[in-house]
C-alpha cells in the first residue's frame, strides 16, 4: 500500500469530502433493512467454528449465519477491551479520543458518551428506525447518590460504594439519553455492581442484597461483591437478554412490514466472566465451562435468527455478528489448549492485549439477497466502522462533529470491486498503548504485550526488548519477528500517521474536531528510538 507524506495526509483530512458516497448509497437507501447488531463479550476469533477448523467448541447457528452471509477473516475493535470497544461501536470514533485512555468504566461509573454526540442510534432514530438496546452497556450511566458526594469515579467499584446509591431514583445519561428508544439489560459487565436490570433508566428490582457471583463452576474466585436484587442470578442473564431480544423482534415486526425499521443493538454479556452456561448447557462442549457458555452464546443467536424468520423479517434484515475484543485468559486457555483448542486462533496474545488476539473478533453479516451467501473478505475493517455504514445504507450524510473515525463498508458487504475501504487503524490495549495497522504492516509503540499477556511490558523492558514492535502481519501473522529496526522508514510513516490522526481529532475527511483529552502516544516524555535487530520479541 502506497504511503503518504504527514502533510498530504492532513491535507487530506481537511478536504471536508461528503461523508457517505453517492455510488450505493441511494439504492440501499430505498430498502431501509432492520439492522440486527449482536455483540458478544470476551468470545475469541477462534471459538467461532468457521474461523476455527481445528476448534472444539460447537458454534453450528453462528457458523451457518457465515453459510447465509460474509465472514471477514480481518476485523478488528478499536480495543482490546470492553468499554473502549463499545464507545467506538456506539459513536464511530476511537475510544481514546474520550476522557477514558486506559481500562474500563465500572458498574456506577458516569456517562462517558459526550452530552450531544450523534451516535449510530441516534442517527438512525433520525432516518425513521425505532431503536433498541438489550444487554450489557458499560459506557457508564449518572446514578444518583445518597450522600452528597459527587459523581462516581471512572473506576470498578469496591466495598460498600455502591450501596451509596439510591436506587429508587433513575440513572441519566445511559442508553435513552444517547439514540435508543429502549432499553433493558444491566450496566455493564456481569462481574460489577450492581446486580439487577434495567429498563429505560430504572432497576426493574431495587438492590437489597449483598451478592457475588462464582467466576467459574468449580473454580475458586467470585465477581465484586456489592448491591444484589434479590431474585437476581448470574446465570439467568443471557436467557433474559435472549427472551428480550425476541419479544422486541416481535414487537417491532408490524411496524417494520409496514415501512418503519428498526435497529436493535444487542451487546450480549456472555461468555464474559462470571462463566454461568445454564444448568441445561453445562457439560455439553466436554471441554470446561467457558465451552459450554458459547455453546450456550451460539444458541442465543439462534433463536434471535429463528425470531426474525418467524415474522417474516429475515429476508430485510442486516445481521451482523462480532465480539467486543478477545478472548479472556479465565477462560482457561492451558485447559483449552490441552484439549485442542485456541481461543485465539493463530494469533498471539489474548483479551486486554496490543496483539491480534487481543482485537482481531470475528465479524460475519448476513442480508439475503445482498450479502453474498457464503463469501469471505479479506478487507481490514474495524468495529467503529458501524456508524458510516449505517449512514450510507439510509442515504444519511455524516457531520463532521460526528463518527469522526467511521469508513463505510457498504462496498464490502455488497460485493463491489474496489481497493481497501481503510488508509490504516488504529488499535489500543487496556494500559493504554497504541498500534496502527497500515496495509501488511502492524507498529505497536510498547516493547510487550501492552496487557496482560507475558511479557508485559514492565517485564519486556527488563528483558531488553526493542522498545517499539514492527511487524509484517502477511507473513507473521503471530507476530513473532520484530523487524522495526530493518525497517525505519515505515515506523517513520506510520508514526507520523498515527501524529496526524491524533493531531487532526479525526482519521476521515472533513474539518479538524478536539479530543476530550490530551492524547500521548508514548505514554512517556520522550518518543523511544530503533534498537537493533531482535528476533522473537
């Protein structure tokens, strides 16, 4: 892929070109398809069967979602963890141009959606869809507290904070503050206070209960203990979100005949942590539980397929599939391995990573009669990227103050010929640590793992490892072979890339916008120069 020079580059990007292209846009338009998008928790690319042939889970209604659709063997979340990942799906722009530069909200935290931000919700509220989210949020709601202190942190919550709330009151800023005309489900991940439901900003149960969870059947370690509803179990989670999302598809399938869509988000809260498959769906995989959670994962998305079928809406509805970042390592990975299969497919490292097993997912689409039955595509696209498609499938012209880092892949799913839909994207790891990925090549500005794979990065410094990681994801898919220091000028370019794109608040066209934060690159005072050849780092 042909490089450009930082100032053409910039040039570029204030070019203020439309957002949404002309060529497919207005005959996509004209259908209005519902748009079904499942996001699961902690699911590795290589747990789905038809990423996988030498994987041991059974995921047989995923797998044929691939037979009826396109699999793309090359997509990506902006990170490798759950919040971040979620607020680039949510609102088309990279995660750290918010306030939150490493980790995760916890269950309490704030809004970390900005007040007035256009979020693909909202902007196909605009269009005429109606708008749902069920399932796991995690971008943070204004609870409101018993005390007078102020808002909670951006943190996970510990001890007796969370009974600080006063959860007879609504929580603002979630979901129907942000685009969704509804929304059920909990506020973030199935290991956080507080443990009950949500509806439209109010617990369907207020917390009485002091309650934690099991991380695994039969293994040792619980979920944070804190503010509990009474009759709420881990383990009835995805069977609700399930029956949720199937009552919505029925609800909206009058409507949706009769020319008003809808887009139902569904960000599943499984198989993240705590592992809870249903006793029903316990031994089934003969692997370990995690096994039988995304067996169990696999069933949900199933019967959501079988609803949408039921009321006639398949044929008019994009479905697409994906994971919110990798595989977590409390799947037991050593126990997985043992047994013949890898999470993570081919690709090095795990959930919370800079490496591709931290943020390569899989992503399948399926629109029958549009979406080419059984194709593949080998296109690098990202997660963020949901905003600008939606908007060129309903013929919607972006702002610039919106999406600022969302390319379309409606060429892609269409099957028109053309070049890569992306210049370059760029990934971050739980600690905060940057990568771009630019054609074959991949530069990761942290001498380790950037998460929590071995080496980390404190232990890759101690090793002597180079202290940036260059590598040619064609042939070194596991990206074991270091070649920054035979290749200076592409870490050159991709650094003054990744400058730019920080630099102008956006990596698509149009005017300069702000982060929400000051973005450093480095995470140090000094940017960190070439070493010499290692192999193997």
């Amino acid at each position: 892929m042909k490089y450009l020079p930082p100032l053409a580059i910039a040039a570029t990007l204030l070019a203020c070109l439309p957002r949404a292209a002309a060529g497919t846009t207005s005959a996509a338009a004209e259908t209005r398809p519902n748009i079904v998008f499942i996001l699961c928790d902690d699911l590795g690319y290589g747990d789905v069967g038809c990423n996988n042939p030498q994987g041991r889970i059974p995921t047989p209604r995923i797998d044929r979602l691939a037979a009826e659709g396109m699999r793309f063997t090359d997509a990506h979340t902006t990170s490798s963890v759950c919040t971040p990942t979620r607020y680039g799906v949510v609102t088309g722009r990279y995660n750290w141009r918010s306030r939150l530069q490493s980790g995760v909200l916890g269950g309490l935290s704030p809004r970390l959606i900005e007040p007035g931000r256009l979020t693909v919700a909202g902007l196909l509220r605009q269009r005429g869809y109606h708008t749902a989210c069920i399932g796991k949020w995690h971008l943070g709601m204004d609870w409101v507290r018993k005390s007078e202190r102020g808002p909670f942190l951006d943190a996970i919550e510990k001890g007796p904070e969370g009974w600080d709330v006063d959860f007879t009151q609504p929580a603002a800023g979630g979901p129907n503050s942000v685009g969704f005309d509804y929304y059920f489900g909990i506020s973030a991940s199935l290991d956080m206070v507080p443990y009950t439901f949500i509806e439209n900003g109010r617990v369907t149960a207020v917390p009485t209960e002091d309650k934690a969870f099991p991380m695994m059947p039969g293994k040792p370690g619980m979920t944070r203990r804190g503010p509990g509803a009474a009759d709420f179990e881990a383990v009835d989670v995805l069977p609700a979100l399930t029956r949720k999302a199937v009552e919505r598809i029925a609800l909206s399938a009058e409507d949706a005949r009769r020319g008003k869509p809808f887009f139902l988000y569904l960000p599943l809260a499984s198989p993240h942590t705590p592992i809870a498959p249903s006793p029903d769906w316990r031994g089934r995989s003969g692997l370990n539980p995690y096994a039988d959670f995304v067996m169990q994962t696999d069933d949900c998305v199933g019967r959501v397929l079988d609803a949408l079928a039921e009321h006639g809406l398949a044929e008019n509805t994009l479905v697409m599939f994906t994971s919110d970042n990798g595989c977590s390592p409390q799947a037991d990975f050593p126990l997985l391995l043992a047994k013949g299969h890898n999470p993570s497919h081919v690709f090095r490292g795990h959930k919370a990573d800079i490496w591709d097993g931290g943020h390569r997912v899989p992503l399948i689409a399926r629109w029958p009669g549009r979406v080419k039955a059984g194709s593949t595509s080998d296109q690098l696209v990202c997660l963020v990227d949901l905003t600008a498609t939606c908007a060129e499938l309903v013929g919607a012209r972006l702002p610039d103050n919106a999406a600022e880092d969302s390319i379309s892949m409606l060429r892609v799913l269409l099957g028109k010929p053309g070049g890569p839909v992306r210049e370059a994207l760029v990934h971050h790891s739980i600690s905060g640590k940057f990568a771009i990925r630019q054609g074959r090549w991949k530069l990761e500005l942290c001498p380790g793992s950037g998460g929590w794979s071995q080496p980390r990065d404190p232990q890759a410094a101690r090793q002597g490892l180079p202290a940036l990681q260059l590598y040619d994801i064609q042939a070194d898919p596991a990206e074991r072979n270091n070649v920054q220091a035979e290749h200076p000028e592409v870490v050159q370019q991709l650094t003054a890339l990744l400058e730019t794109y920080v630099a102008q608040g956006r990596s698509t066209p149009g005017a300069p916008q702000e982060n929400n934060a000051l973005i450093d690159i480095w995470k140090t005072a000094a940017p960190p120069k070439a070493n010499k050849p290692q192999k193997g780092s």
